[in-house]
C-alpha cells in the first residue's frame, strides 16, 4: 500500500476501506479454508465424501445467485443499511456452523451465510467507490482486492493451522471479532445513501433468482445427477431468456441490457470471469496435484498455492493505480497474454512431476492476476454513475461468484481425493506382498 496515497484520504475514506477490505477478506477466507476441514467434518459427523461438498456448494451457490439482486436491493432500501444487515446475516450464520450439530444444520447454515456474502461483497466493493475520490478508484480497488486475494491464498493454510490447534468449529469463530470490528466501522463512519429515483422490477429480480438458480444448480450437479441436472439447467435458461426479454422492455429493468453493448463494460465482466475461473480452478486442482499427483506434503501444497498468489497482494493497489491512469485496456490485454503463457508451461510441464518445473509457470499466471483482476474491477465503475454503484459492484463480483461455483460444486475435487485414497490403499498392499 502507498503511504501517500492512504495519508492523502480523508478519516472518513480511510476508515470505511478498512472495514470494507476486512469484511471482503472474510468472504474469500471462507471459500477456501473451509475446504481444509471437509475431511475433519465428515469424522465427526460420519459422513460420506460426496455428501461433504455440500457445505461448500451451499456457500457459493447462494453467492452466485442472490449477488445480481444485493446491489439493486441495496441502491434502493439503501446501502449502508442494508450492508448491516449483510453482516449481521454472515455473523449469525457463521455461530451457527459453529455450533451445528448435524451436517444437514451446517449445510442449510452455510446457504444463508453464501446469502450474507451475497450482500456483503458487492456493498463492500460499491461503497468502497463511491466514498473515494474518482482519481482514487483503482488504487482503492486494487487495495480492496488485495485483502480478498491475500486470505484467498491464505485460507487453506490458515484453515490447517487452526485444524491443528483445535477444532474446525473455530474456523466460523474467527469471523466475529472481524465482523464486529468491520460493523462498528460501517455504522460509524459510512454516510447513507441510496438511489435518488428509488424503484425495483420485482417481477425481473424474481425471475433472475430463480433462473440463476436453477441454472447454477444444474451445471454443478451435472456429474452426480447426470441427465436429471439437465431439468433445473433447461428451466433456469428458460427463466433467464424471460428475463432477458422482459428487461429489454422494461421503462426501470433491474440490469439494463444496454450497458453490455458498451465494450469497456462488456469486455470487463467478460475478463473478471476468466481470470477467476482460471485462478479458482488452477488453486483447487494444483492443491489436488501436488499432493497426490507429485506426493507432496499438505503444508508443501499450501506454501506453492501462496507462492503463486503473491504478487496479488503486491501489486493490485499499483495495478489500479496505473489503471486510473493509463486505462484498462493497457494492463488487461498485457495480463491475459500473461496469463496463457503461464497456464500453457504448467500444463505442458505437468507430467515431468517436478516442482522446480511448475513453479515458473505458476508465478507467470500469479503475476497475470493484478494485472487483470483490478483494472477490470475498475471498468465498469467508469460506465455506470456513482448514485449505481452497489449494482454495478453486484456484476463485477457476480462474474466470479459463478465461475466459482461452477468450478467447485460439482464435486470433483471430492472425487479426486476419494479416488486417490484407493488408489494410495492399492499401493501400500503391493508393497506389502
């Protein structure tokens, strides 16, 4: 972080990118670390591997689904108003996994937390712009998004030290003191605001929730329901092509169609989806290769998964401060090249089944990432107005939040360490005869 640039900002700017950047670190922690104590979860509750990824896949579908609605809902009802009540749904569900008592109580709690970070990452990422000066944006992008990717990389290996000193409920325990921390800053020092023309099409917020999910539900599923997904997957479409149609006519739509046809906006979202998915489904089966593909350690595994995610927290406050300068277009093209020549030698050099191999490939795509994900946060908030700020927020993180639960809800990774667990059984028997 730039001390000028932090120095330069009012008290009140300074105080609300502190609880925002705290609130959004958060919701990344949660999206990994918790992925750590899956194994741990199903001990106690004598559960069956296929049956564990719903506790992540309840997270990151509600994620994926109510976030197009938060950022309306909220330019309506009021954003700092209704970015309490996001924290106050995240904390409350959060001492709930902690203190499930069933897997069914944990899954149904982690849904109504993936709906509190619903609400809470795109406010925090609209009110972090808005409170900021215009020459500002990207810095405070790039200084928002490095407290996400910061615990993104972390999570896993926070989630085995805690795993290691106690029990897994302390993962959803370590969210209050920071939450309380972020609410107290949020009521304090966040002005009020809301749209100045309040309206909201609720006929189209509940058309896009149901196709969303229904869509979301369906490409997750595909692999354990097999063709019956394709039932939730064809009627979520079918909602969607409504929704479409109905927006294009609508004198109020809840996300006006027209602004895809703008390039810098189109072409923004279109960046954020791929670096995402990219970097969700890189960090999910790099963890999976390492260990059992190379025979790595765990704590190895998460080491390589930080060393790769370092430049994020380096250098996405400089990658959004060159934006407010240079533009977008300026670092995104250069990081998407950046990006494929780094994806291309990892998966080229993968069977060689050496570290020393990968780990330059890693670090091309590791820096690919501030190179594209701030600039292209910073897109569209230079298209759509200032008093639209949480909705724009709601479509620049929704982008991720799908390729996420694209990535991880099928259960794939469960399957792969089920897989590798029998094939590790097969071994150790030769080696005994």
């Amino acid at each position: 972080m730039n001390p000028d640039q932090w120095t330069a900002l009012e008290p009140r700017q300074r105080h609300v990118l502190l609880s925002t950047v705290a609130a959004n670190a958060l919701i990344f922690l949660d999206q990994t670390a918790v992925a750590v104590a899956l194994p741990a979860i199903g001990r106690e509750f004598g559960t069956r591997a296929h049956q564990l990824q719903w506790v992540i896949t309840a997270y990151l579908l509600a994620l994926a689904v109510f976030m197009p609605a938060a950022g309306r809902l909220a330019d309506n009802l009021g954003r700092k108003r209704l970015m309490i009540v996001g924290m106050l749904v995240f904390g409350l569900a959060s001492a709930a996994c902690a203190l499930a008592p069933s897997l069914a109580f944990l899954v149904v709690s982690r849904f109504i937390q993936g709906l509190g970070a619903a609400v809470l990452q795109p406010l925090a990422l609209g009110n972090t712009t808005r409170v900021m000066p215009e020459d500002r944006r990207g810095w405070a992008i790039g200084v928002f998004s490095t407290g996400g990717s910061t615990f993104l990389i972390l999570g896993p290996l926070i989630g085995a030290v805690i795993l290691t000193l106690g029990d897994w409920r302390w993962l959803f325990v370590l969210n209050l003191p920071v939450l309380i921390f972020a609410l107290i800053e949020v009521i304090r020092w966040l002005p009020p605001s809301r749209d100045p023309e309040p309206g909201l099409d609720i006929a189209g917020m509940l058309l896009l929730l149901a196709g969303l999910l229904g869509t979301v539900l369906g490409l997750t599923q595909i692999i354990d329901w097999g063709t019956a997904a394709l039932i939730p997957l064809a009627v979520g479409v079918g909602l969607l092509a409504v929704f479409a149609y109905t927006e294009a006519r609508s004198s109020r739509p809840l996300i006006p169609l027209a602004l895809l046809g703008n390039r810098l906006f189109a072409t923004s979202l279109t960046a954020l989806f791929v670096i995402q998915f990219a970097v969700l489904g890189t960090s999910v089966y790099l963890v999976l290769f390492l260990q059992h593909g190379i025979g790595s350690s765990v704590m190895t595994a998460g080491l390589v998964l930080a060393l790769t995610g370092m430049f994020s927290p380096l250098l996405s406050a400089r990658t959004g401060a060159l934006a407010d300068r240079w533009g977008v277009r300026t670092l995104v093209l250069p990081g998407l090249v950046l990006a494929c020549a780094g994806l291309a030698w990892t998966g080229l050099t993968a069977q060689r089944l050496s570290l020393s191999w990968l780990v330059p490939g890693l670090l091309l795509f590791g820096l690919s990432r501030p190179a594209i994900f701030t600039p292209a946060s910073v897109g569209p908030f230079a298209v759509v107005p200032s008093e639209h700020h949480a909705f724009a927020a709601s479509l620049v993180t929704e982008a991720p939040a799908r390729s996420r639960a694209r990535c991880c809800g099928d259960g794939a990774c469960l399957r792969g360490e089920r897989q590798h667990s029998i094939r590790r059984r097969r071994r150790s028997v030769g080696r005994g005869l």
